[in-house]
C-alpha cells in the first residue's frame, strides 16, 4: 500500500542495510512514514523492529541505504544529528530518566541546555506537558519514587516538551504490568488524537489495530507484509498469519 | 622516652605528610579526572593517550619518580625543593591510579544513560556534565576516599629524597635518641589515626550506597 502523493514523508528509509558484526539485522528495509501518521512497527524479537527505529535517529549506525527524516539525510556523515534528535523524541523500554534529577529538570534539562530556554519558561513548558500526561502533582519527585507507569509517562513528557515532529516508542510498554500499560498507552492515543506523527514498535497486537493507520509487520530483518489496521484481521502472508495467531 | 620538642617535630613532620597527601588529593584529582575523561573518549587517540600514561605511571615505583624528580631534574642545573619533588610525583602517581578507578565509574553508568542524553540532543559537555559524571560521582566516592589512605601511606616514600615528612621525622629523631622500636610505633600510630577514619568512611559510604543501590 502507497501513502497517497500529496503525503509529505517525514521518515523515509531506502534498501537500509544494518549488521552487528558479522550478523545482519537489517536486509534492505524500504518504509516510509508521512506526516500526521501512525506507524506500528510489529514482528518477533530479533526480526530487527527495534534496530530499525533507532537508525531513525541515527543512535544505529546504518552500514547501506539512505534514511531521511524530517528532511535530514540521517546516513550522511555529516548530518549533525543533534539537529534531528531536536525534532524527533524517542520513548525507550526501560524509561531512562535521569535518576539523579527531579522530575522537572528531567524535563526542563534539554530546554536550558539546548535550546538554552530560561528556568521559567522551561518549567513552563515542564508543567504543561506534565498535565498532558497527568503527573502534575510529581513534578518534585525523582523517579525512583515513581511506579514504571508513571516514570514511562514523565519520559513521553520529556520528549514532548521539546515540541518534536515525530515521536518514536521502543516497546513502551514492554516492561510494564498489564494494569500499568493502559496508562501509558492512554497517553500515547491521546498523542495520536492530537495529530502527532508516531512510529511504535509494539507487542500490543489490539492496541496496535486501534490506534495505527498503518501496520509494517518485519520478520528476519525485512519488511514481511505491510497494510491498514485490518491485515492483523486477515493478514495476507502466512508469516503474519502465524505471528498474530499467537497474539491476538 | 621523648620529649615535648622531639613530639613536635614528629607533629611537624605529620603536618608535611598531611600537606603532600593534600597535594595529591588535589593535583591528583584534577589530573585523574583529565586521564578518565581521555579514557572514555570518543577519539581513539586520545584514549590511547589516556592508556598511555596509565600503563607508565603504574609500571613505575614511586619511590623511583621521586628519585627522577628530584634526583634527574636537579642534573639539568635546576635545583628543585623536595616538597615540589615529592608532591609531583604524587599526583602523578595518584591521577594514574584515580583516573582508572572513575574510569570504570563512568563505564558503570549504564549505556541507556548516555542513549537518553543523545536522544535529547545535549552536547557532548553537558551529557558528561549534567548527565554521566553526577552519576559517576555518587559510585566513585567510596573507592575515592579508600584510595586517599593509600595516598597517605604513600606519602612516606617521600624519604628516599630526604624530604621531612612524618617517617623521616621519625628517623631523625631515632638517630639522636636510638628507640627504634617506641619511635616507629608512635609514627605508625600517627599513620593510623590519619587513615582509621577514612577508612571507615569508606566503608559507611559503601554500605550506604548498597543500601540505596537494593
């Protein structure tokens, strides 16, 4: 399926090659993402989903291929990907908040020091995208005081007050209880309520059906089978087929 | 047994080991921290240069920089103090042994820490300095201090060029009064009592850091 051509792609990967070492992870991966969409990267562990995500921002080195995004050539030695990582947010697995800081300078940190914001005008920001997520009342607490679901959701804060164009989530909620995951993932439709272009890679097969306009299923470091919502109802490969059948 | 002029040599000499120790405490902390920064370094070169000085400086006895610093510089026609000597070989003695101790601090911040500050677009400086090095800090202070009564003890080499400090004290006045044996006790219990209580420090800040680590 073909994203219709007045779409502007805001990520765009070409025949992307990636190994570490002498393992290949990616085998020449061809995706494109444009603006307003929502992505769900979905396959097994190993099938090179989350590699794929991190090359977006360059935090994978890729060894052939072309990635854009938001109109940086992110393969490009030169590319000053400081630059990018200003407007494209990444959520991680394990949250990676800043142990040693508040809440807050978790937040307000990359506002002062890279877009060298004033204190109040950051906190500003800190406490808007705090009520966004709902955690206004942590807005003093360190994280270690905080449970995964509300430290997963000051990490989604983090990367939304830098007011990126693209918002990336690696497994979000992987590490979370079932009950703590419908927060988290509660804040993410939001995001895609509000027109954020989000790519996700994901094991929450009914979450992905919901919220994503399209679904790239990637199975031994190639993009298998991609479609709307509805291939993870009638995937086409038996591949997919096989993967959702256990997931669903 | 001794008397009050000979304890307050011996007193005067513990204040010079206190002085060295600072020196490097201080010199050796500035430099340490220089050498751990090149160690984790993007550039391989410098790395190399990090690993350089590591692998000299460890592979030298102190007792023998202190010779070459005072002994070889001296052949040069410069003629410099033994305090001078002494204190610079110490801290180059202690940056080598201080920078691999936050070296591996700074490699046990765990990797997703330095993912978070690039993904956040920080610069290099302030990954280290907002982000990596607090972190640090709080795993390096126990080996830190541990390490500062070895730099106490280490001190007493100072002896091998004659500068004054708390073990030659003691051999001056055991010269005069010939007590080996009650001199160099009360030396070594001098000793003891500057390092006791960094040691046990070292310890408490251990065990609370375990203790917060559970």
């Amino acid at each position: 399926m073909s994203s219709p051509s007045s779409a502007i792609p805001i990520v765009e990967f070409r025949a992307v090659r990636k190994s570490f070492g002498a393992l290949e992870v990616l085998k020449g991966i061809d995706l494109e993402v444009s603006k307003g969409e929502v992505v769900c990267i979905i396959g097994r562990s190993g099938s090179g989903k989350s590699t794929a995500l991190r090359c977006i921002t360059g935090l994978e080195k890729i060894q052939a291929g072309t990635i854009t995004a938001c109109g940086h050539a992110i393969h490009a030695p030169k590319t000053d990907l400081r630059q990018v990582r200003q407007e494209v947010g990444i959520v991680f697995q394990s949250y990676n908040l800043f142990p040693h800081l508040t809440v807050e300078e978790n937040i307000t940190l990359a506002l002062r020091r890279v877009k060298k914001l004033a204190t109040n005008k950051a906190n500003a920001i800190a406490a808007r995208v705090l009520k966004q997520v709902g955690l206004s009342d942590k807005i003093n607490s360190y994280p270690e005081q905080l449970s995964g679901g509300q430290q997963q959701r000051v990490a989604i804060a983090r990367a939304l007050a830098m007011d990126p164009k693209l918002m990336l989530f690696d497994e979000v909620t992987s590490a979370l209880d079932p009950e703590l995951k419908g927060e988290v993932l509660k804040v993410i439709e939001e995001l895609a309520r509000g027109g954020m272009t989000m790519v996700l890679v994901t094991h929450e097969m009914y979450f992905a059906r919901q919220i994503a306009k399209k679904i790239i299923f990637m199975h031994q470091g190639r993009v298998h089978e991609t479609g709307g919502p509805d291939i993870l109802i009638s995937p086409r490969t038996p591949e997919l087929k096989q993967f959702v059948g256990t997931g669903l | 047994m001794l008397t009050t002029n000979q304890l307050l040599f011996l007193l005067q000499g513990t204040l010079w080991t206190v002085v060295l120790a600072l020196c490097g405490f201080i010199g050796g902390g500035i430099l340490g921290l220089i050498i751990a920064l090149l160690r984790v370094s993007k550039r391989r070169t410098l790395r190399w240069i990090g690993a350089g000085y590591v692998q000299c400086v460890q592979g030298v006895p102190l007792p023998v920089m202190m010779f070459i610093a005072y002994f070889g510089l001296a052949l040069t026609g410069r003629n410099i103090p033994a305090l001078v000597a002494a204190a610079a070989s110490i801290t180059i003695f202690a940056a080598a042994y201080l920078g691999e101790i936050w070296r591996g601090c700074i490699e046990a911040v765990p990797r997703t820490q330095w993912e978070a500050a690039d993904s956040l677009a920080l610069s290099s400086f302030h990954k280290h300095f907002d982000i990596i090095l607090p972190q640090a800090v709080r795993l390096a202070v126990p080996p830190t201090v541990g390490f500062m009564v070895q730099i106490i003890k280490n001190t007493s080499y100072a002896v091998v060029i004659g500068f004054v400090e708390l073990t030659q004290s003691g051999r001056i006045i055991n010269n005069s009064v010939f007590e080996p044996f009650v001199i160099f006790s009360i030396v070594g219990a001098i000793y003891f009592a500057l390092c006791f209580p960094l040691s046990r420090l070292s310890q408490t800040l251990e065990a609370r850091l375990r203790a917060r680590g559970a």
